[in-house]
C-alpha cells in the first residue's frame, strides 16, 4: 500500500493510528472502486439494450479481473472483519449500498417484464451473494474462462425471467 501511494511505510503507517485502521481505508476505497464499477456495468440501459446474457457475462469477466488485482485487499480485509469493527461497518455500507442499487435496477427492468419477477430485494441479494464467488482462486485464474462462463450462465439464470435463460 506505502508504495502505491509514493511513500516508505513508514511515512505511510504514520497516518493511521494501527495496521487495521490503514487496512480499513484501503478497503474502503477498493470497496468504492467495486460498487462503481459493478453500476456502470449493470445499468438498466444496458440490460435493455444488449439484453442479460452479454451483460452478465462481460460484468463477471470484469468482476474477475477486479478481484484478481484488489485480491491481497480483499481477502486480508475478509480475514479481519471479525477482528475490527470500522472494518465491518464499511463491509457492510458496502452491502447496503449495492443490495440499495441492484434492487432499483431490477425492479425497473422487472417493470418491462425483462427480469424475474419477484422480490428485487431477494434477487438483488440473491445475485451479490453468487457474484461475491467470482472472488475463489480457482474463477480468477487465466486458464478459468469455462468456470467463469458457468458462473455467467447461472447468474443469468438467476435474474432471466423463468423461461428464457438464454437471452
């Protein structure tokens, strides 16, 4: 972290008042970076334009990606959640946030009979909880494309209107 923001770790650490806290401000902002990313690629617009399918399968290609570079952050700040609570209150503003987006999106295209209908805050839910296993090893691997393309078509599967997966 000292070296991506140009400074020794020392010079780095003095800023925070422990490890956690700096862990704390490093996940927030890949947490940030993450749900922004997340609604650029899941816009209703999208959705009606290019239709589920594409969209989903590029959003967990990018998801991949973004786990693979942000992985140290994320999986050190996973493994310290339970240790430390600001840590756990920006994992779960994080939640809030994203489940608060997700949800407004898929009420909007369950509006157009374009989604599953249904509670779009279970779908929402639904959706972050499978996406959230594009983080394993084994998806973010280079030679993984076949996983990462089940995991596309199951999320498709779980927001396509019963029927019509294949859209």
């Amino acid at each position: 972290m000292a070296e991506l923001a140009g400074c020794s770790a020392a010079t780095f650490y003095s800023h925070f008042g422990n490890k956690d806290d700096a862990l704390t401000a490093a996940f927030e902002q890949t947490l940030v970076d993450l749900v922004q990313g997340s609604d650029t690629r899941l816009t209703e617009e999208r959705f009606l334009v290019e239709g589920i399918g594409p969209v989903v399968a590029e959003f967990v290609d990018w998801l991949a990606d973004f786990f693979r570079v942000e992985s140290l952050v994320f999986r050190t700040a996973l493994g310290r959640l339970p240790h430390h609570r600001p840590l756990r209150d920006v994992y779960r503003q994080a939640e809030i946030d994203t489940l608060a987006r997700r949800e407004a999106t898929f009420r909007h295209l369950q509006d157009r009979s374009l989604v599953r209908a249904g509670d779009p805050g279970l779908l929402a839910e639904t959706f972050m909880v499978a996406s959230q296993g594009i983080n394993n090893p084994r998806a973010l691997r280079p030679e993984a494309a076949g996983v990462r393309g089940s995991l596309a078509e199951a999320l498709t599967t779980i927001i396509s209107p019963r029927g019509e997966e294949d859209s």
